[in-house]
C-alpha cells in the first residue's frame, strides 16, 4: 500500500519511442495492482518519472507488467524500452532490466535478481510461461542435413523483433554495401570477364579502400616465409598441426627436400625432433564444385602442404601435393622446382585455404554455433537466469546477420554461387563433412593448441594473444558461475541449464558422442568450461577469423575464390601466364574483394568485447566482477598493442578493442 515511484527508460535510438498508450500495474507477492495509465507520448532517449497510488498490500515486488495500446494511430507502434525501476514506500529499489521490443498489448518483466531454480525461491510458472512464449518465437529449422539447425525464418523480418538489427545498424549495413563496390563499377570492372593481363592490374581494383597489411600482403604474398606466417597469424589459424608422422598419402622423401634442409639434419630426424608440421585440406576431397562461372569450367582440389621450422625459428613450406591421391599424375611440388612452378602450387593451397576457411572456420565454427547458441538461449533459459545474463550480450544480432547471409551469400544465385569454386553445390557437403570432424577440444583454445602439438612454436600470435583473452573471460566467467551456484549439486540440479545443455547437443551438434560436446554438465568447473567456450566462439573467435579477411584476401592470388584451370598434372611447363589463365576473372576477382572488404567492415552500433551498455545484472557483486574483466581486457589491449611494436606485421585481430561481443557481420 502506498505511494509507488516509477522510472521508466525509453532507448536512444532514433524510432525506439511510440506514440501508444503506455500503462503499468506492479505484480507483488499477494497480487497485481491495478492498471495505471503512465504517458501516451514516448519520445527516444527519454527516462520518466511517475507515482503510482496502490490503496492494496500486494508484497514483495515480483515483475511489472507493462500495457501498450494504440492511441493516435490505429497501427502498432513498437517500443523500445531499456528499464523500469519502482522504489516502494518504503524506501527499495527494484530493478527491471527489459532491453527490449514491446509489439504486443502487454508484457510481464520481472525482478532483475538473477536467480536459479535449483537454489532461489523463484516462481516457476512465471519462467515457465516466458519459456513457452519464447518456443513459439524461437523455432527451429533443419537447414540441410548434418548440418546444425537455424531459426526458422525466410527473412529478416520473420526473425522475433529483439533479434533484428536496430536502425543504425540496418542503415549501417546497406552503406556499407552500397559502397562497397561503388568504385569497382565506375571502373566498368564488375562486368569484366576477361582474365587478368598481369598481376600489377590487380591494384587498381580499390584505389580508396587500403590497409597497411593489405598493402603489405600484395608486396610479399609470394615468399615462403609469408606463406607459411598466414597458417598461424593469418584469417585461419585453426588449420596447421604438428606432423610427427608422414600420411601415407603424402610419400615426400628425405631425398626431395635435403637441399632445403642441409647436410646436418634429415626429414625423419626433423619429425622427430617436433619440427615438421602439415596443413592437411582432405575435407575438400570428393566436395561437389561449381562447374561453371562466366562459362567457364571451374577447379578444386584438396592439397597437402607440408612445413619445416628451420634453426631461426622461421617456418617454411617444403612440399606441396595438389590431391589427396598420390601418382605420376600428382607430382609433389618443391621450393626447388620451377618459379612457376612452385608458385601456382601455393595459389592452389591458398586457394583451399579460402573455401576451408570460410565455410568451415568461419561459417561453421563462429556464425551457425552462435545462431545454435542463441536459440537455446532463448527457448531454455528465462531472462532473470544468470547464463542467460552472460550469454545474451554475445549473440546480439546474430539471428539477423546469419538470416542476411543465407539469402545473399549461401544461397542459390547468391554471392558463393556467382563467384567461388564451391558453390552452393559444395557448401551442405563440405558442412555435413567439417560436422564430422568438430570436437569440444576444438573448440576449446587452449585445448586446441595443445590437440594440434602447437604449444611452443614460436611468432603463433593467435595463441599469445588468444590466451590471454581466453584466460580474461575463463576468470569471468568462473566468478559469475561460483556467485550463482554454490556447488556441483546446484549445477547438476538446475533444469533450465541442462535443458540449454542438451538442446545445443541436440540442435547444434547433431547428438554426436564422439565429439566429445556435452549433453549435459555435471560440476561448476565443467559449466566454467562450456560458458568460456560460447563466449569465446562468439566473440573472439569470430574475430580470429573474420577481421582479417581484407587484409589477406584482397590481392587475390593470395587468396582466389576459385581456379579456372586443373591442377598441374606436371612439372617444368608453367609460366606466369599460365597463373593468369587460371585464376579468377576480372569481374569475379572484383566481387571476392567487395564480398571481403564488407565483411570485414566494422558497422555502427557494434560494441567491444566486455562492453555490455545493456545492464543485465543489478546485483552489485555481479557488477563488480564486470568492471574487473573490462579492466583486464584493457590491460590485455596495451601488453598486445606493446607486442605488436616489435612484430613484423601486427597482429590487430584479438585487441580486445577491435573484438565485437557478438557476431554481428
């Protein structure tokens, strides 16, 4: 009884007010009060004040529940609205974080205490009806067979309201686009389908849109030693491990390359000494491929790189096989042989290395698990559960960036279809068979680097500099895991996040045991583990992977999206005009460039990892332990930035200043 204050926090984009009726009624513990009426003109960026007279006892404070009706105009007016927080007669606060769409007629939003079933006095039949409205918003939907599911939509607009892209992003986005290839066209470039005459014709594709790593990388793409430095500091550094064995479908004897290695040392005594290590593209082998662009036959193969970390700890290639099936029709090819020779065999690794990286590593490891981690979030876990509270702001507009790029990009007709060798032919095949090789390990930092014999080699800037992050947000999480659970039996008790457990098992990794995901989590360490992951793959992971992609990609040779020739079936008889005949035409080559510079593109409204501008959590420990991680990552920011000085191309792409929360693009 008594004399309630409200605020109530409107966002502050342009378009998050309304012109609807807004009312509220306060649900405490022995009812809900009646509706009152609150404004009728909600403006963007406005927080309000009002008194809210309630002549009944209804108790502790619970949710609100706030009423939107039309009032001006007889069409739905979505609001936005940020918080409301109501102090009580006597004095307390109560928190309601929203961040969120209002569409409908009313909406119950509860106490922001995070809170878990197995261990809160919390109302369960209101965390079950926010459930069972999410699950009609959040369906899933078999995107192809073997491969993890999405949301259930066919475009941006069928995906729920909170998951589409705010105004400034959306506007952001269509620049972004629209300029993207603008320079290209007045050049009259995109309609090109010759080939190209000579290398140097390359540079005038972008005259605005520049790098110093771009540029960089268009100088030196061609020496060994930067050939094998993007196989640990390039956009996939996921792929390489330490060769203690040769495949037997890699026969490179001692004799081939005892010229490179010298006189002290051997092949054999180099595998054993940990010094050898392999770049294996087998999951290419057998992938359908797009037969034709602009007319023209189109190439795939599935090569074999093998390296050798000399006595100054530089790593080089050494051997080169364009196939997974030895013979006279496979040669191996040497840093010995033929200029041209060894020159188009790295063009044809680098050319597996774009469709491994972009649609296993990139695509599959980072943007479908995030959409799988999104999902399950949603439909599992109730706004007040505190791992929905550290999920949430790592998915942020993943639904829509993911929705955009299976209508644009993964489509038929769409921008793989029209430019690269895979085409959507190959992209369900080679997903359902990168699914086959996914383990927890993988995707796990640390336990990669270790699975892959990585832990020591020098100048692998990824797993510095992954570390230290990977360990900023291990201790993070692990302290907002041990405020909310205060056991092992409180993590193996709580149904909400089992369920959100096994429904990623279920729907993201297809129920397979032998890649070791959980189905469920069993003590607080191992949900340490699996948040650090989630977090991980959303964010840093992405970044690994995704920033890069203008820097190494666009000079093209470093990088074709497809080949216009086979393999070579010989030796001796490759000229540079032979290169030039088989990479992409001018028009194809010119899309690759947008399509990458695009991606890599930072968009308004993006926020930096740890900055999390939506306040979930209002318990002041919970706050605390934010502002220590937010700390860390600057600490982390300037010992990369102060390492980088003395690198001979900086690595840029896990500063936490340049990781976005989520992905986003």
């Amino acid at each position: 009884m008594g004399l309630y204050k409200v605020m109530v926090a409107t966002g502050e984009e342009l378009f998050c007010g309304t012109m609807d009726s807004i009312s509220i009624s306060l649900i405490g513990e022995k009812g809900e009060s009646a509706k009152t009426k609150l404004f009728q003109l909600c403006f963007h960026g406005s927080v309000c004040d009002f008194e809210v007279p309630i002549e009944e006892d209804i108790g502790e404070l619970l949710s609100v529940r706030l009423y939107k009706e039309t009032h001006v105009f007889p069409v739905d007016d979505a609001w936005y609205v940020q918080y409301i927080h109501v102090t009580s007669p006597d004095g307390k606060l109560y928190q309601f974080p929203a961040y969120r769409w209002i569409d409908q007629t009313n909406v119950v939003i509860h106490h922001g205490i995070g809170s878990i079933v197995s261990s809160s006095k919390v109302c369960v039949d209101q965390r079950t009806e926010e459930l069972e409205k999410n699950r009609e918003d959040f369906k899933w939907r078999l995107y192809a067979p073997g491969v993890p599911y999405c949301i259930d939509a066919d475009n941006e607009e069928d995906i729920p309201i909170d998951e589409q892209y705010s105004f400034l992003k959306r506007t952001s986005f269509r620049i972004i686009k629209f300029l993207s290839a603008i320079e290209a066209r007045l050049k009259g470039l995109t309609k090109c389908t010759d080939s190209w005459r000579n290398l140097e014709d390359m540079k005038t594709v972008f005259y605005f849109k520049k790098t110093k790593t771009s540029d960089e990388v268009s100088r030196i793409w061609n020496e060994d030693s930067f050939f094998s430095y993007q196989f640990l500091n390039g956009v996939n550094p996921m792929l390489i491990k330490k060769c203690i064995e040769l495949p037997e479908n890699f026969p490179v004897s001692s004799s081939m390359v005892a010229s490179l290695l010298g006189s002290s040392t051997d092949l054999d005594k180099e595998l054993e000494y940990g010094n050898v290590f392999l770049a294996d593209y087998k999951l290419l082998h057998g992938v359908p491929k797009n037969d034709f662009i602009n007319g023209k036959p189109q190439y795939m193969t599935a090569p074999m790189c093998l390296l050798w970390k000399d006595p100054q700890d530089q790593l080089l290639p050494i051997a080169i096989q364009l196939g997974q099936t030895p013979g006279e029709q496979t040669p191996i090819f040497l840093p010995s042989d033929n200029e041209w020779d060894w020159t188009l065999a790295k063009i044809w690794v680098r050319n597996a290395e774009f469709t491994v990286h972009e649609i296993v590593y990139h695509l599959l490891h980072t943007h479908l698990f995030a959409e799988v981690f999104n999902i399950a979030t949603h439909r599992q876990l109730p706004r007040n559960h505190p791992v929905y509270k550290v999920v949430i702001p790592h998915v942020r507009y993943t639904l829509d960036i993911n929705t955009l790029a299976r209508l644009q990009l993964i489509s038929p007709g769409g921008v793989f279809d029209k430019y690269t060798v895979l085409g959507t032919k190959g992209i369900n095949v080679l997903l359902e068979k990168a699914m086959q090789e996914v383990t927890y390990s993988g995707l796990c930092l640390p336990d990669d680097i270790e699975a892959r014999g990585l832990e020591s080699i020098p100048n692998y800037y990824y797993r510095d500099d992954g570390r230290m992050v990977w360990e900023a947000m291990e201790r993070y999480v692990s302290s907002m895991v041990r405020y909310y659970y205060n056991g092992d039996e409180s993590v193996r008790t709580d149904p909400e996040l089992q369920a959100w457990v096994a429904e990623i098992y279920e729907k993201g990794f297809l129920q397979r045991e032998s890649s070791g995901i959980p189905s469920s989590l069993e003590t607080v360490s191992s949900l340490v583990k699996y948040l650090t992951m989630v977090i991980f793959r959303c964010s840093a992971g992405h970044a690994a992977v995704n920033l890069g992609q203008f820097d190494f990609y666009t000079w093209m040779p470093n990088g074709p999206a497809s080949m216009k020739s086979p393999p070579p079936s010989v030796k001796g008889v490759t000229t540079l005009q032979t290169i030039l005949d088989a990479l992409p035409d001018v028009n194809t080559t010119v899309m690759e460039m947008v399509a990458v510079w695009q991606l890599s593109t930072q968009l308004m409204d993006r926020k930096c990892l740890g900055n999390y501008h939506e306040v979930h959590f209002i318990e002041e420990t919970p706050q605390r332990i934010i502002q220590e991680f937010q700390e860390k990552l600057v600490e982390i920011s300037k010992i990369i930035n102060e390492k980088n000085q003395s690198r001979h191309m900086p690595y840029l792409y896990l500063d936490p200043k340049n990781i976005e929360n989520s992905i986003s693009i």
